[in-house]
C-alpha cells in the first residue's frame, strides 16, 4: 500500500498530530488511525489511507443530473464519490 501525505493536519509534540479535516479534531499518536479509519499517523506525519480509491460507484439516470439538456443522447451518467476527499 502506498501512503500519501495527507493535508489539513497539525505536528503536535511527542509524535502525535491533530488532524483537521472535520470536526472531531482528532489527536492520533504515532501507530494510530484516526476516528474515521482512513488517516493515519507515521512518525509524526499524517498519512490518507484512501487517496486516489473510489469507495463508491453508481450509475444515475441522467434526469437526476443538472446538466442534463447538454447531453441528450446519454440515458446514464456514471458518477464516483471518495470517502473524506483530499482536494488539492
């Protein structure tokens, strides 16, 4: 598995970080995951276990979509969701 440095996180002393992504504010000492299961720290840097891993497909009828007088020969579109996005 290959890590990626996550953003949105605070070195704390001890080798433990605070990660800010959400609400929770969790603390995670080194070795540990936090509340969410998909960040974890390494020697005091916060890591994304999910980064760049679809966790959810589905295809939609294209009515549903805002665009849809833009295509009018598409009956689906395909749309894909990660789990606690990393935007760069």
């Amino acid at each position: 598995m290959s890590l990626h440095e996550a953003f949105l996180y605070e070195k704390k002393k001890e080798g433990k970080v605070k990660c800010c992504l959400c609400a929770r504010r969790c603390l995670i000492s080194n070795g540990s995951v936090g509340f969410c299961l998909v960040r974890k720290n390494e020697g005091g840097t916060l890591y994304t276990l999910n980064y760049g891993k679809a966790v959810s497909v589905g295809v939609d009828p294209i009515g549903k979509m805002a665009w849809k007088g833009l295509f009018k020969c598409v009956n689906d579109a395909c749309a894909f969701w990660a789990l606690l996005y990393d935007a760069h």
